[in-house]
C-alpha cells in the first residue's frame, strides 16, 4: 500500500481545500446565472430541452 513519505503541511493541505471549495462556489454560481437566464427567455449560449406538452391528441 502506497503511504506518503512525509506529512504535509497545514498550508499546503488548507490551499487545496480552499481552491476546491472556489471551484464549487464558481460552479454553483453558474448554475444559477443560466438558470435565471433560461426563466427569463434570454438563454442563447447552450442548448436545453423543452418539455412539449401534446394537447393535439387530446
């Protein structure tokens, strides 16, 4: 089993939490940016999926 040589910092180990932790932020933040522009019509840098309800049959 592979262990590592020598402990690793406090800082190193904090820097790598702390950019995973802005990469979520980041994410999320986009998330919300093209949900807010898909509910109000002004999507037009992506390509989503349009529940059609077929009321013709009906």
């Amino acid at each position: 089993m592979a262990v590592p040589k020598k402990k690793t910092s406090k800082a190193k180990r904090n820097s790598r939490s702390a950019t995973w932790k802005a990469k979520a932020a980041v994410a999320a933040q986009r998330a919300m940016s093209i949900g807010k522009s898909v509910l109000s019509g002004r999507a037009q840098g992506f390509v989503y999926p349009v529940s059609e309800t077929d009321t013709s049959d009906s």
